[in-house]
C-alpha cells in the first residue's frame, strides 16, 4: 500500500463548508485540478488525489511540485485541502484516502468526483494482459471501491439528497480497448449506485467530458476533433467543471443516474 498525505494548507475547527473528494488531481492543467478549482470557489473543501508513478510513465512527465500548488491555490481560494498521493491498483487504498481525507479535514466527505485514470492506448490485438489487468484495477475495481466506501460512511438528514457522487468516462473504444473497457465498466457501476445508495440521499451521475486537451493529443489529432466538433474548439477542464459543480450543488439534486455528455456536440 502506498498513500502519502501532503500538509493541510489550512487549520481551525471542524468546517462548515461541505467536503469534496476528487480524484486523479495530478497535474494543475488536468480535468481534475479544473474541478477542484470551481468547486472550491463554490464553497467546497477539497481532498484530493494523485499518483506520481503514472505521470512518470506517460509522455507528458511528472509536473514537480503539481499536488502543493494545486493545494496552494485552491486554499486562496478558501478551501481546507489535503493531498493524498495513493496507488489505486491496491485494494486497500480507497477505505485509507477516506479515513486520511476525513482527518485532516475534520468531517465527512459529502461529493466524491472520480477523475482518475489509467490510459494507455492499444487495442485488440497488442493489449497485454498486465495493461488489460492494471486498466481495470484503477478505472473499474478501484471506482467501485471507493463508491462503496463513500456508501457505507455517507450520513445525511431523512428525505435530503445532499450526497453526490460524479465519475467521468469516455466512449474511446477503437485502438483503445483497456481504457475503453474499463471506463464503460465504470459507467455501470456509478449508475448502479444512483439506485443502490439513493436511499441514503446520494444521486450519482456519470460524466462524458468529450475531447479534452491536457497535453496529450498531436496537432493533427488536435485539428481533426475541432473540426468534428460544431463550437469550432476542444473542451477544457473549466467546461467539465462548470457541469460537475452544478450536478454537486442543491440545483442539481433532479439530476441522479444519467450520462451526460459535455463535448459541444462533437461528433462519435
């Protein structure tokens, strides 16, 4: 197991904002620091999580020092933050993020947004099974995971749907099988969730953020999707926010077990 927890950038009494737990926050132009970005403006405090070994093994690299200045900004904002750096191919990471997450930040997690992801493209024929295995381990088992942790700790007041639970997917399949897999097995489980837990007053939605440039597309990949997609440009991170924000918030409590597309129409 390995899980490092970053300082809290704030300190005081337990706090009245309510806490958001988001995952995959890795680098500061990534979809997940985009969301905790808008929801700490939104009154949120926010955990968060990162695995620095993934960044290592992508093109794009390690972002030194990504996970403290991310916390920096969110605490000027007015966030109490904790960063946690885990392994999500470990089984016991997820009950461990909670109980860290809820230490530092003295109260119980009320949002849990899934960002994280394992992404290696490769499709039917050159998939390993250790790439097969790892892709399902963090964007499958480790969502279930940590929804049923979220499930078995959440509180809320009778007849209030004040839990949220956010996950964002993907429709690649082609050349990219893993990864388009896994994220479809995740649809599944986070939908399952916005009946099994609604009891418990928590809606959960799933989120396609369409093409996203966060450093990892070509200029010719790049040209191609802005010209499939009718708003002539790519999504970003603050798009994806502005949706994941609203769905967490007391005006998106009508919104439970959907999959919402934000792609500006770009085309399948």
């Amino acid at each position: 197991m390995t899980i490092t927890a970053q300082p809290s950038r704030s300190s005081g009494p337990a706090p009245s904002r309510p806490i958001a737990l988001i995952t995959g926050v890795g680098r500061s132009i990534g979809i997940g620091a985009g969301i905790a970005r808008r929801l700490a403006a939104s009154g949120w405090d926010i955990a968060f999580t990162y695995w620095t070994p993934y960044d290592r093994r992508m093109e794009w690299g390690v972002e030194a020092g990504a996970a403290e200045a991310i916390a920096k900004e969110l605490a000027e904002a007015g966030a109490r933050t904790a960063a946690i750096e885990a392994d999500l191919t470990d089984p016991d990471a997820p009950a461990r993020i909670f109980d860290e997450a809820e230490q530092r930040l003295g109260g119980p997690v009320t949002a849990l947004v899934l960002s994280h992801a394992e992404s290696v493209d490769s499709g039917l024929l050159d998939t390993t099974v250790e790439a097969f295995d790892r892709h399902f381990a963090v964007n499958s088992r480790a969502s279930w995971l940590l929804i049923r942790e979220y499930g078995l700790r959440f509180r809320s007041a009778p007849g209030t749907a004040t839990g949220r639970i956010v996950a964002l997917t993907s429709d690649h399949t082609v050349g990219n099988l893993p990864y388009g897999a896994s994220k479809g097995a995740l649809d599944r489980i986070t939908l399952a969730a916005a009946h099994e837990l609604a009891h418990l007053g928590v809606t959960a939605n799933v989120v396609n953020p369409g093409p996203v440039d966060t450093g990892w597309m070509t200029d010719d990949l790049r040209e191609s999707l802005v010209r499939g997609t009718p708003l002539g440009r790519l999504g970003t991170p603050r798009d994806t926010a502005h949706l994941v924000d609203f769905l967490c918030s007391t005006e998106g409590q009508w919104i439970n077990g959907q999959l919402l597309k934000s792609n500006g129409g770009a085309a399948g």
